[in-house]
C-alpha cells in the first residue's frame, strides 16, 4: 500500500516530468521511506492505513 500511495503521489505531482528525468539522470535527490515517515508525522500528515 505504501508502494502504491508513493507512485500515485508521483503521478499527481505537476513535477512529475521534472522528477522522473532527474531520476533518469542520477541528479534526484532522495531520502529513505522512514525518513518520509518522519517528516509526514512531524507534520501532522497520516499514511494510508493510519
């Protein structure tokens, strides 16, 4: 579910085209799932499930 909520937000992001190329490239920045976990409870953000 997890998987799945990430790819859809993706999607969704206007900055889809500019993200996949940096992904494609090696430029993207990245952070692990927990640290996203993290940063969305500090938030006040839920996960799907919660």
């Amino acid at each position: 579910m997890t998987r799945w909520w990430c790819e859809a937000e993706l999607d969704a992001d206007p900055e889809h085209d500019r993200i996949m190329a940096a992904a494609r490239a090696g430029t993207l920045l990245t952070v692990t799932m927990a640290d996203v976990v993290r940063l969305r409870r500090e938030q006040g953000g839920e996960l799907p499930g919660e």
